[in-house]
C-alpha cells in the first residue's frame, strides 16, 4: 500500500468506535469535530491537487469548499469555527464517501503528477497527520465533558513505564544548528537550518512526571503568585485552575480521562494536559526553567532521552527562522501567519502518528492551551 | 391507543427524518437537541410518577437523572444547558430504548394510579406536547444554520391561503372573565380564573402578514427609532437585525427558511419568527399597538378569527393571576418562577401539537426571542 | 423665589460637598456623573425651550447638544453613556457657567412663554428633580466604590424611628381607579386615569425592615433557590449576592454604606438598596407577595401608612396604561419606550425631593438593579 | 538639584495643566489616572524604602498601600484596576502633599543609605520615568475620547523634519553581543550582556513614515489578509481597524491627536500609534520584517540613525535572557513576569523623558496595544 493509501486510512481506523454523533460534536471553539477533520484533510486534496491540476476532475459537493476549508483566506470564504458542530449534515456516511471519491481519483491522478505536485501531496499527507492527532484530542476533550465518561478505546493493561530518576544532562553550548535540512519532508517554518548560539545549560533526561506534579499541588504551587507569568497567574484565577486538565481526585485517589476513560494516575508516568503557564510556574517552583526550542532541538540530535510521550513546551516563542520564506500560494498560509502570541513545543506524543516525529518539528500552542498531550522538561543554566 | 401512548408516540413520529447526529446538536443556548426533548420528557414519568409512586420501578440509567433534568432545583444537579449538545453518549438508540421502558412501565402502573397522580400524567402528556412544539422549533433553528439548508419533511404543495383584507373587531369592555376554569386541564399559572376590566378597544380579523412586514421594510421601520422600545432598538443596532430570522432575498425573491428547507414567501400568510420587540415597533408604525392578553383571550372566546397559525405576541407581561398558587413540590417550579422579564403569546402555531391549543394557555418568550413560530396581531384603543 | 430658581438652585446644593473629579466619575453604565446630570438638565432647557422658542437666544456651546443628550434619538447623536465618566471636560465650574446662563435666559424669556411652553419648562423641572435624586444615588454608588469611603454628607445623629410591628390592612376590592387626573403635573405615562379591578388582598402597613431582612439571611433565605424567580437565582449566582447592596459585616455588625459614610443598620429601618428579585424572593419566604401597582396605589389614596423612604417594588411590570398616548415630539421619548423589562416601584425615598412625590407617580427599573434607595412592602391575597 | 529631586520634580511638571478631574479619570484598563501615577511611583519609594528601612518614618496614611500598589503580589492585596478611575478621593492635592511628605522624608534619610539601598532609589527613579511616559499617553488617551479633544499642552510650531529617502545599512552578522554590561543603571531584564548568532541582514535607515503608511492604507493594506498574522487579521476585523490610532479625516485632509490636540499629520514623520500587527502586515506588504531585537541593538550599538522618536517595535517576543535572574524580593516582579505574549519595543519616543533612553532597554507591550507612541523600521535578510 503505498504512503498515501496508508496515511489516509489511517484516518479511518481512528473513528471505529465513533458513532455518526460522536463525530459530529465539537467541544469547544479550539476543537474541531471528527467528521470535520476527515472532511477538511480530504478538501486538501481536492482543492490545490484534483480542482487546479486535473481537468477531467469533478468536485464530489460544489458546497464542501465552503464547509471544509480551515482557514485559507485566498480560498475564500468559510464556515465559521465554531459552528463546525451544527454541521449535522453532510453525515458521517457523506463524508467517508466523499473521502472514497477523492481518494479513488487521486490514485488515479498521482501516477501522472510532476514532482512539484507530489509535493503537495506529501504535504497534504502530513497535514492529515497533525490532523489525525487532532482528532484523537479533540474525541477526548469531547469525551471529558460528558457526565457519564465514554471512552474511544477498550481499556486494556498499561505497558509498565520505568520509574527513572531525575537526572541532569550537560548540553552542547555555543555555535550549533537546528532546523531542517535535507531531503526529507518538512513544513516551511522548520527551516531554514541555521547556527544559533547556545549557552552553558543543562537538560533533564526526562519529563516531570505525575508524582512530581502532586508534590508541586501539594506545596501549593497553584496558589503562590511568585512561580506564575502573570497572564498565567490571571488565568489560573479566572479559571479556577488547580490541577492539570482532565484530573479528579475519586475516593482518595487521583484519576486522569484518558481515551480509554478515567484511569487511575500512573505516578512516573509524564504529566500531560498542562499549560505553558503551568509549566512555567512547575519550573520556577523547582529552581529551574524550560529549555529553548534550540536547546531541546540539539539535545534531541545528541540523543536526549524519553522522547515521544508527551509534547514538551518550550520557553521560545512560535516565531519566524531567520531567512524564513512562506511557500508560495494559498498553502503558504499553512504556517507563518501563526508566529505571534504562540509558544513551540518540541517531540511528539502517544497520539502523533508514526513517522511524523522528527526533532526539527514546531509544535505551537496559545500558553494556556493543553487540551493536546502537553507536558515539560526541565532545563538549567550552568 | 390512550392518550399516553398516543402522545408518546406522536413524539417519535416527529423524529422520523433525524439521523442520531440531528438529534444531537443543539444550535444556541435556547434550543436543546431533539434528544434531549425525547428523553427529558420522559424522565418527567419516570421521577415524578415511576420512581416516586411504584416500588417495583427499577430506573432504566442512573445517570440520566442528572442528565436530562430540565430546570427543577428541587430535584438536585443537573447538567449545565449549554453543554446539551456535547451529550453524543447516551446515542438515540438509548434515548429511545429508554423511552420503550419507562412508556412499558408506565402503561402497566397507570391501571392503578389515584386520580392525584393521574392528574400527573396529564401534566406529564401536557408538558411533552410542549416538547414537541420546541422540538419542531429547535431543529428548525439548528438546520437554519446549516449552509446546505436540510429540511425535516418533504417539500409538499402548500394550501391556498385567502387574502382577508385586515378588518377590525369592536372587543367586550368593562368587567370580563379571563382564565382556565372547569374540569378540562391547564397549568396552574393560567388560573384562577377572575375578572378583569378592558377598556374600549378594537381587534384585527387576522394576524399581520408577510406583505404587510415587507412594506414595513420597506418604509424604513427597521431603520427608525421612534417606533422602537428602548431595548428593542440595542437589539436591533447590535445583532444588526433587518428582517425576521430566517428570511434571505435571493435573486430578488424573499424567501423563508422552513421544515421544508427553503421557500418563497407567501406574501398574505402570517410573518413568523419575529421577536416581541419588532412586533411592537411594527404595531407602533402602524398607529395600533398589540392587544393586552386579556382582549386576546376575552375575543378567542368570542370568535376572534383566524386563531393558531402563528403564537401572537400580546403586549402582557407574563406575570401571576390573583390569587395564583404554585403546585406543590417539584413541578410546582413549573410556571410561576418564569415570571419575569416575558411577554405572553396567545394562540398557538403550526407547531402545536393538535388538541394542545385553549384560549386560556399562557405562551412566554423574552423580548428578544424569536425562534418560535411568533407573530402579531394589532389592537387599538376606541 | 420661583418655582424655577427653585428647582434649579436646590440642584447646586447637593454638589456642595463634591470636587471637580467627584462629579466628574461615572461608577457603573447604568449611572451618571454628577456634573453631567448638572449639564443634561440644562440642556433640556437649553434645547426644548431657548433654542427653539427663543430667537434671540445663543447657544452656550455648539457641542454641548452633543455631550449632554440622554436618550433622546430624535435630537440626533449622542455622546455614548458608558463614556460620561471620560469627560473631564468641560470643568464643573463651565458646566455650572452653562447653567448660569441657560438660568438667565429662562427667566428673561418665561414671561412670555405661551401656557403650553410653561407646560413643557414645568416637565424641565420635574425632569430635573428626577436627576436630583439620580445624582445623589449615583454619587453613593461611586462613594461606595472607594476603598476609602468618603461620605457627602456630614454624619448627624439619625432621627428615632419608631419600632412598627408588622400588620396588615385589607386593601379595597371591585373596581377602582387609578392615573393621574386634574390639573396638576404628571408625566404622560401616569394617565389616563382608569378602572381596575382589584380582587381581595391586605397590604402590610409598612416596608420590611432591616432587622426581617437579617433573619430571611440567616435562614438562608439567598441559598434556597425555591424562593427564587429563575432569573433572579441566575442573578444571585452569578453575582455572588448575599446581602442588601451596600451592606457588610465588620466585627459583628452590620454596616451599610450611606451618604454619610458607612453607618451600623438600624433594625427597625426599611431595608434598602435590593433589588426586585429579592424582594420577590423574600416575600415568597414570608409567604406573602408583592403588591401590585394598582392596589398600592389605591391603598395609598386611601392613606396607607410609612411612604416615602424608600420606593416600594411592586409585581407589575411598567407598560402602559390603556389609553396611554405619548406626548408629541422629541419629549415623547421620555417614557414609553422603557416599557419593556422594568417594573412599578411607589411612593418615593429620603433623596426624593420634597413636593416630588405623589401616588400616580411610576418609578421603573430593571429587576436586577438596587443601587436606588429600593425596598418592599408586603402583601397578600385573602 | 540632585537626581532624586529633579526626576521628582520633572513629574510634577507633566501636570501643570491638569484638573483634578483630568488626573483622575481612566480612559481604559491599560491605562492608568494620572493621579494615580503620582502616587503609585511614590509608593515605591515609601514602601521600598522609607517603610522597610527607616525606623521613624510614619506612613502618610495607611490606606495608600491598598490604593497605589499596582502589581506587585508579594506586597498584599490592591485596588483593583480597572476601578483606579473611581478614585475621585483622594484628590489630586492630596496626593501632591503625599509627594512632599514622601520627598522630604526621602532626602532626609538618602544620605544614611547602604549603596544597595542607593540601588534601590536609582530603581525607583528609573520606574518612576517609565510612568512619566505613560502618564503622558494615558492623559493623550484620555483626551482623545472627548469629542472636544483638550489638549495638555499649548500648540507651538512644530519643528521641520528632514524628509529623508528610505536608504538600507548592512547589519553586523554572525557571533554579536547585546544586554546590558558595566556600571550605568539597567532593568534585571536587560542582562546579562551575552553572545547572539546574528544572519545577514540590512536594516533601514529611518522609521516608517506618515506618508508611506498612507501608500499602504490607499493600497487595501488593512483589507487583505495575506499581509497578517491570523491574530492581528481577527483584530483588525473585530475592532474595525483601518488607520493608526488617533487618525481621522477631515476635509479632506489627514489629522492625528496629539498632546496639543488635532494637528494635520506630517508626511515625512515617523508614523505612530500604530500595533504590532499593523507593523507586521506593512513590513508584509513592504517585502521586508521587522528587526530582532538583537538586530536592532547590534545596529544601535554601530550608529544606526533616527532613533528616539517612536518606539520600534520589533519581531522578537519579550523573553528572558540566558542566565536571567530575577532581582530578589517585591521588586523581583518586576518584568520577568511579564514574559509571555509581548514584543519587545526599541529606542525611546518624543515622551520617554530625557536621559531614559539606552540601547539595551527592553520596552514591551501586546501586539494589539497601540496607544504609545509605537512606530516601526523595517529589515531584510539578504
């Protein structure tokens, strides 16, 4: 099967235990639904390969660029965010047909694209992988908010996770590199690669872990102005933040909504569902602070443990590489006109799909947001 | 078939067209998803009458109690309204699996209920029937906000409507009767009945109509605050209103968004879905002003006309009769604690379940509110 | 002195104790600053009598038309209302120069006004006498507001009050009257004068005090929801309410906050500063109920004891009299479009001016608002 | 004149001709009552240093605390502040006597100061420098929302400004250093002086002008999405943004508010009052960006010319420096908490007072926050 019947059947097998319901709610204004992320994916590929490079192509529904596109403001214009879940029709039947037709005539199609279009389509591939670990979070999210507690997933015995100690690792200091470079596929904003210049520091050799995190609620670390920015310190008032998201305390003990349901907290396991202002607040409350995009993007190079569970914020803002240059055309959209008020966030996660981890990856989120598998690392200067 | 099952299943007929994810979203803060009408409804039996009154009832779902309480305080927690349309779980399947066991518990506990909780299951019926209108009305508004406009019935033929010339019709003044009274039934709050005094007055033969409002429109009363309640002219600046809801000029058509999707206007049948605050700027326009409920109610029985297309707003405030009295217990939070800030509507509509209209029901809405089948009726003073 | 200068010179006297920026804040949207309810009076003046009456007359400023128009839609834009509190500009003593002048000119051109001018300068001074009391609320809430609170008025020993028990008159029956009627002044929504029909009730011979009030509170009477109207327990949520307005507890006592600064309550007092929904909330408690506009108003011409210190909520929604006509022009604008939402208090309080009260009269706010000298008095059906 | 003495009396000089009024109000959250500047700067140097290390000095009223903290949580509860516009006591007098007390107490106890004490009044002075800009934009906010437009100083001849031709200097690249270094006066957030990594780069030679932001206003710049970041395109919509702040039309003829009121804009002048997205879309529509702060400081450092009238913004985010380190103690709060969500701003303004400016200084603000004196240059890589 080649890549791109893999990526986008994949999409499938996410929503096996979702019904047409499941598929269509949306939790809240940063989420979308389920149906809508197949849908959206499947546009990609209709709108900048089928609709502007095969004439004989044949829109499935003249009405989907209109529901479906995300926020191409060249393509014109769209359904509002957050309405996404009144969108009861097209069914959750509708869009999988819809997605059989573009897929039918793109395997058709892709045999005669020039290597500037399979491009595109390795670009559109990857764009339905950020949307495949969307969806899974955005089920989640939805999932939480409901009394009675589904889960997407059949419960089944957790892998037994190692109870590693903190340790600390020296990084590499002064001219380095990060950013892609090569063949291989990369969004716009992971390059261009360029030198940074790094100071002495040190690097955790793994994320804070769950245990850790009681014993930051314990000493009163939601409640003590001096570890917060103080937009966190607003928004942990505001919002009557005192735990990670999709915590509760049951009986005594402490559970956590998983896609499997509420789960019992495993203690070494890496803490999830925080934001960078939580973040932020755990690393001054431990004498230490977040590494920089740079510094966990070099440690990762020089082989930085326990990668991949959670994503890990960073202390750098979402801006722009130096000699960054946004693609041509509406895709150009995709990346840089995000760079403000965001925060990067490094790795991956139980729900990033395999083969879409790579070090140079900018994950970027608003500091308050972790509704996503989010967590940190410590880091140090030395 | 009694009148229960006769009920209960005019509830299920309504459906017929609603996949699980219709029947799920819930379009604003106002409406609830078809769902939820369906299983709130019958949890009314299944506290009030099953739980409460027979030993032997085993409730169908713990959780549903909290689930699909409405508003009663007295009956504890209850999900935040709001979040309606997040509930993808329990799926209509459930709903109506649960609607099959407290209907089945219900026919065979009924033989031997006392006339008090008969009476119950009368308001039961009664309350459900008032489901039914806002099921109608709220799936109505959700596919309203559907680009793809779907419609709930089948487009079919519509009746000839006459065009009655507006005619006015000299009401009873001085003492008059108004209220439910006898043996028929009625909510509390439209007892008991008492005498009121009416002043002289005139009333129209029949509801304004959809050509009417047009030159309304058209003469600028949108646009011109003097016809407008002080309140009413913020709403209309601030949500930018010019013309009923669900009204779109296509092509140079005025056309009406309705169960059966899309359609041209039918230039002397009533206008609908207009708010109290326009009904009252368009009276005032007019040189008239809305009929006070008591004109209302005291013409119905005199032989007003061309009564139960659309609710009339009345210029009312929804308030107690002397010496009203709230039921006892939960379902006494049924009326009275609604008494603020509402108009009455007098009549019924379309929606209106058959044998659920009577001269004495008290409709209210806010001010603003106008997602219902709501239209207007003029008066003047002689 | 005339009853002009009057009016107008007892406006001046409330400022006595204010500062330039005392009257120049605006603590809330729903209130003023006092510098602008000097410069609105003035402008009615200014506008509906010299600039249009007067050919000789010269405007003070060409942009005060601007600044210091209220409400009224057909004198064009206005300034908007939140923003009042911004205009440090003009000064106190420029607005008390336009006074001045406007005072001057007035009382050189009534001479030879027409009796249907005279007319229209004595709604002037009813108008301003509204202000008066306005003013003087307003600068309690801003006061109120200051951690520091300063007081307006110099504190003076407080008369006795006189302990009342609680008793209750029987209210007449049948058909009545009320509306005002004759030849002395009354605004446009005060009449026509009509029947009514009262059915048998009693009325309380005077308003709940603070000392009932202290014990609705200690019987939690703010945190059963049963007593409430839905609205009203929306509102106690979400603000927090717990207590009359103004009122706190310090080392033991209850304080309330009054123009002579913070002052232990007197028991026997009326309550004050509640608002609608709490006075519905307690006499639902009390098993009683508001009275309505009608049978207090006929009660109080029948001589109804303990008026006049502080308005009396009543059950009845502020909408018009049958019969209501507005009156002609801009000035029409002065009542009938708040008829929607507010209700009917009576009788008048402490900062009512004195000559300004009378029976007819309708005070109108909305059910959430206290920051007036608000209270009850019971009644109840028989 | 020691330095003390005459930053102090420099204050004091910014008010000459403010009301009472005009020193008291607010015009928005961001913003603060002059009065209130005052004051707060005065708090510091009694609670930093009279209260904690004078033993005889005695509070000028213990109230002021709660009043004139502005952020600072370790010092205990504050006056919220959107309320500081209802401080109408106490007034403006008031506050200049606490000055005076404040002051003599200061010169008397300066000369018993510890150096870390002097540190101490140095931070103190420079803080209270910052606020003498604010206190003029604020005052400049104010009057610009009163539709009669005061003006705090008196109209003067403005003086030529040389209309230079845009021109490009080459920027210093590869391993450059910035941050504060040696012994003048910084913010802990401008050090510690450290190694950057700077890329080939041209940097222009002056500000952005009026007249080439009118190129960009008459060329849809505001109107076409592809020039903005997706959070400055939401805000320019929402706020209906289509000019700087301060801009209006009239006759024809372009004018801005200043602090000597309406004034025709100044073709070659450094445009202002404009946001960090507004700067962004023209360096967009311009095929250039914004400096980095280090950029910029490199460029500072070697001459770069025009420098001191706008601030500049940059496309750095306001983020801590490797080693960074917090000062001990209350005053430790002072900028790192602030770093999430802001730019830095470079250079100094027409109101940054003299003596205030220094290449290393971090000014910072939100990216929608225009009402400094905001302006920007444009770079490039090459």
């Amino acid at each position: 099967m080649s890549k791109f019947e893999n990526v986008r059947s994949h999409s499938i097998s996410l929503i096996a235990g979702l019904s047409d319901a499941d598929s269509t709610a949306q939790s809240m204004d940063d989420a979308s639904p389920a149906k809508w992320h197949l849908a959206h994916t499947s546009w990609f590929f209709e709108t900048f390969l089928l609709r502007d490079n095969v004439s004989e192509y044949r829109l499935f529904d003249d009405d989907y660029a209109f529901l479906f596109n995300s926020y191409y403001e060249a393509e014109g214009a769209r359904h509002a965010r957050p309405e996404r879940g009144l969108l009861t029709r097209p069914s959750l039947q509708e869009i999988l047909d819809y997605r059989a037709h573009v897929d039918a005539a793109m395997v058709e199609a892709m045999d005669g694209f020039s290597s500037q279009l399979l491009g595109l389509v390795e670009l559109g591939l990857h764009h339905e992988q950020q949307h495949q670990e969307l969806l899974l979070t955005d089920i989640l999210d939805l999932f939480s908010r409901n009394p009675i507690g589904p889960s997407l997933l059949e419960p089944k015995p957790r892998p037994a996770i190692i109870d590693t100690p903190l340790g600390w690792i020296e990084g590499a200091s002064g001219v380095q590199s990060i950013g892609h470079e090569g063949n291989g596929f990369a969004f716009d904003c992971e390059g261009p690669r360029h030198e940074v210049m790094l100071h002495p520091h040190m690097i955790a050799n793994r994320p804070v872990t769950n245990g850790e995190w009681q014993a930051f609620i314990a000493d009163g670390g939601y409640r003590d102005p001096r570890h917060w920015l103080s937009d966190g310190w607003s928004w942990v008032q505001e919002q009557n933040i005192h735990a990670p998201l999709h915590w509760r305390e049951r009986d005594g003990v402490t559970e956590e909504f998983t896609l499997q349901g509420w789960r019992e907290i495993i203690l070494c396991a890496p803490v999830r569902h925080i934001s960078l202002f939580e973040a932020d607040a755990y690393a001054s409350w431990a004498d230490a602070r977040l590494p920089t995009e740079a510094e966990w993007e070099v440690a990762a190079e020089n082989g930085l443990p326990d990668i991949g569970s959670v994503w890990e914020w960073t202390g750098s803002a979402y801006r722009p590489y130096p000699g960054f240059q946004a693609a041509e055309g509406a895709v150009g959209e995709y990346n840089g006109k995000f760079m403000s008020g965001q925060f990067v966030l490094k790795g991956g996660s139980v729900a990033t799909p395999s083969g879409h981890m790579r070090h140079s990856y900018r994950n970027f989120f608003y500091p308050h947001q972790r509704w996503q598998f989010t967590g940190l690392r410590l880091a140090k200067d030395i």
